[in-house]
C-alpha cells in the first residue's frame, strides 16, 4: 500500500474538528474507496500503533422485499382476494380466482385463515370462495406502510412479515476513526537497524528506534511436514534404541521366496505363497544370488528334517519355487537375513528391530490395505525361554503404549514354536484390543542358518498403522495411508507422544 494515503489520512484527520469521524466521509473527502480507507486504518494499526483509533456501531434496518413493496401498493394478497369476490351467496369459482394468478393461491388460504372468506364445496361447478363478513380491514398492507416509512411495529408482526417475505432485516455496519494518544499529522521515522557502528559511536542515544511489536504474527514458512505415521515410527524407534536394540537394514522391498518363505520353514504348499495372498514380480522373475550350501540345507531341513531330528514337511522342495522374487509379505525376511549373518559372523547375543513396509494381495477395505507397515522385534541369546518372551513383553509394550495388562494367546505360526497372539487392555477405550503377534523361531528355521543349539530366538511384531489410527482417531485405514489422504491433517497431526496411562 502507498505510503502516501496514510498520510493523506492523517492530514484529514488532523484538520477535522470532530472527535469522531465516520470513515465513509473520510473516503468521500479523499475521493477513493472505502475500502482503501480501511485498509489504511489497518496498516496504520500495525506499522505505527497509538496514531489513530478505529472503533464502529452497527445497527439494524427493515426493508420491504419487491412482494412487500407490491403489497404495501395494492393491499395484500388476502385482501385482493375478498375484493375480487363479488357480493352475495354466488361468491366466486375457486378455480377462476387460481387462474388470476400465482398470488392468488396464498391469498386465498390467508383469507380463509382469517375468516374473511368461506368455502363451499358444494357449489355447482365446483368449490367456490363466498365472503364470509361484510367489510376487513387490511393490517398487513398498514404495517408494510408504516415500514416504509421508516416506524416500528412490534416483533410478532415483524416475524410474520419476514415468513411471508414481505420484509428483510440487513445490519449495517460504521467505522470510525479518532486521533490516538501518538497522534501526529506527521509520521514519525523510527531506526530500524541498531548497529555496531551506532553503539560504538554513542550515536544511538540521539536516534529513536522502532518499537518491537510482540503482537504481529510472523509469515507461515513454506516447509514440508512429517506424515502421521512417520511420527509414530520415529516414537518407536527411540523406544526400541532406548531398551538396547540396534535398526535392522530393511531397503529391500522385492525378496526371493527364499528369504521370505524357505529361510523360515514355512512349505512351498502353504496359502499364503499363492498369488491370490502374495505379488509376485515379473522381471526379474527369479534371484540367482542365493547361498547354495544355505539352501541346500534348507531343502533337506523342508523335506526330511535334516540333521534337525524334525521329520519335515516330507514334500518334494523345489529351487525354481524359492528362487521366485517377490514383494515382500513381513519383515521376518529380514530378520532370517540378519540372523544367518550373525551365526556367519559368530554367535553373540543380540537384540535386533526392524520398521518398514510390506505388501500383500489383500482385497481393501477399511482395516486392510495392500501395503502397510509392520514393526518387529528379535531376541537372539542362550537361556532364553517363553517365559522370558512374556516378561519382555509386559515391559515393552508398557513403555511403547502405556498398556500394563497383557493376556497372551496361543495361536499358530510356521516359523514359531510356541506362538502367541498379545492382547493389550486399552484404559481409553475400555476394551482389550490385539496388539501383535509373537514366538520363539523354531529349530528347523534356526540350525540350518548354523546357529549353536543352545541358542533361542524370540520374536514379535505389530502393525504401525493400528497405534497411529487410535492416536488420530481414525476408523479407516484409507483415511492415513493412501492417495485419500488429506493433506491438511498431515500438516496439523501433532507431535507423536504416545499415550502413558
């Protein structure tokens, strides 16, 4: 905005004898907008506080609507009605009065309302209107009049005008401006910079400086925002670092069967290998990068049961089917990688996390999608037992999510023995909700890696995206994760703490 209508703004101000002026005058003695004018009293608000005063009124006004004004004119519709009916016992054919026009219909049920008027419905040709009293007397066009004449009439009858939309009641608004305790015609220039030279010369004792304004709001920065559930993977992750977990590497989003089946024990014949369950990739079809000796074992191990002393699955185990490359359906991939390269790189105790997305071919609704997120937890040591699985668990999840009653369930996984599901009592919801899944890593997945046999393997996991929808208060998942998204809950989602009851 120029500086130069601030100025003729003050001179204005300065050369008026009232104390109060209305701003619509100031814009007609500067001949400009209005708007401009506000304008000017806001920067001047907020560049140069205390040089002016703007306050306002506002007050009502009642106008006749174009029906209002008709019928202020002509009488209103109930009274047009009694005089176009002629006197006597005929009265007049209900369906000529309609066809006389569309204010004929409202008039004549006001008419019949108020008694003015009579139906007989007996009458020859049809229904026909009869005066019902000698003589009436028009109150709704006498109240129109004395609205536009500018009097008052009482707020029952205002309400029944405004239903017939006869009138309409508008606020109007005045701004007006008074010279502030700053007041000056002139506008004074502050220094806006103190800088070394001014201190060391002594010269800013002489200069005035521009007062901070503690009140102005600074400019929006332009900068990307974190989404929902990386805040929650961050919590997690501190969580897993905190108790002594190093990160597992998970960039590898497409697996071989291998990784992701064999290596675990899970047969080449179960479910879940199938396309309906899992995405299988085109090209590259097939890896040709794993350990022959590896999976040589792995193949005796499926088959027979090998030096494990576990009979197998006693079904043929074929390389084309591991070799497959696929999307992959957990993480445990990765855990199997990594715990065959700590029996490779010599056993010790370890305790190891991973969170990244898998995918599987899930048909969507509001709790699946076809990627999601999974975290993952494993144990690797010597005297290690279920019972040492379910301690740790009470303490994790009672530091990750505040849940401090657990209820373990046993349930059935090809690469755990014993399994468990974990059930968590939510004090906010009041209910016991699933929380994730957990085992300890069977022998037959365990010794072909060329761990010692002394050594047990305790894992868990759980979804990211369940503790993420709770916090947010989601009950879909296409809502968080997906192109539905909407991008401004992504920029107002607070800072993950994750609740501590």
């Amino acid at each position: 905005m120029s500086e130069s209508i601030i100025q003729d703004l003050l001179h204005y101000v300065d050369k008026s004898t009232e104390n109060s002026i209305a701003v619509a005058d100031i814009a007609k003695g500067l001949n400009v907008e209005q708007t401009v004018v506000e304008s000017a009293i806001k920067r001047m608000g907020a560049v140069h506080p205390g040089y002016i005063v703007a306050s306002s009124t506002s007050h009502s006004e009642t106008h006749l609507t174009g029906e209002g004004s008709y019928m202020a004119d002509n009488g209103s519709h109930e009274a047009v009605v009694y005089n176009t009916i002629p006197e006597g016992d005929a009265g007049m054919p209900q369906k000529e009065l309609l066809a006389m026009g569309p204010n004929y219909k409202v008039g004549i049920n006001k008419a019949l309302a108020a008694k003015w008027v009579a139906m007989d419905k007996k009458a020859e040709g049809g229904p026909a209107i009869k005066r019902a009293v000698a003589t009436i007397t028009d109150i709704t066009r006498h109240n129109l009049k004395l609205i536009r004449d500018g009097k008052s009439v009482s707020e029952t009858v205002l309400k029944d005008l405004k239903k017939r939309k006869a009138v309409r009641t508008v606020t109007l608004k005045e701004q007006f401006v008074s010279k502030g305790e700053n007041f000056s015609a002139e506008i004074k220039v502050y220094e806006t910079k103190l800088t070394p030279e001014m201190i060391a010369s002594g010269e800013w004792r002489n200069k005035e400086l521009k007062p901070y304004n503690f009140q102005a709001k600074g400019a929006p920065l332009a900068c990307g925002h974190l989404h929902p559930l990386l805040k929650v993977r961050t919590e997690f992750r501190n969580i897993f670092l905190e108790m002594g977990f190093s990160e597992m590497p998970t960039n590898n989003y497409v697996e071989s069967s291998f990784w992701n089946f064999d290596a675990l024990f899970q047969p080449q014949a179960h479910p879940a290998r199938d396309a309906h369950d899992t995405f299988f990739i085109k090209d590259p079809a097939n890896c040709a990068t794993i350990p022959d000796d590896y999976m040589a074992t792995v193949k005796a191990t499926h088959e027979d049961g090998g030096a494990t002393g576990s009979q197998g699955y006693r079904t043929p185990w074929t390389t084309e089917e591991a070799r497959k490359n696929i999307m992959r359906t957990h993480t445990t991939a990765v855990s199997a990688r990594m715990l065959k390269k700590l029996a490779d790189d010599g056993f010790k105790p370890s305790r190891m996390f991973s969170i990244d997305r898998v995918f599987r071919n899930e048909t969507l609704d509001a709790t699946h999608l076809a990627e999601f997120h999974q975290i993952e937890g494993v144990l690797a040591g010597e005297d290690i037992s279920l019972g040492g699985l379910v301690g740790f668990l009470n303490q994790f999840f009672a530091k990750a999510l505040g849940m401090d009653k657990l209820r373990f369930k046993p349930a059935y996984n090809p690469y755990t023995e014993p399994s468990m599901e974990i059930f968590g009592y939510h004090e906010g919801m009041k209910k016991w909700i699933e929380i994730g899944n957990s085992g300890m890593f069977r022998p037959e997945m365990l010794e072909p890696m060329g761990l010692p046999k002394g050594v047990a393997v305790l894992g868990f996991g759980l979804s990211l995206e369940r503790p993420t929808m709770i916090k947010l208060g989601l009950n879909n998942i296409r809502d968080l994760f997906g192109h539905k998204v909407d991008m401004q809950m992504v920029y107002n989602a607070p800072a993950c703490r994750l609740e501590k009851f």
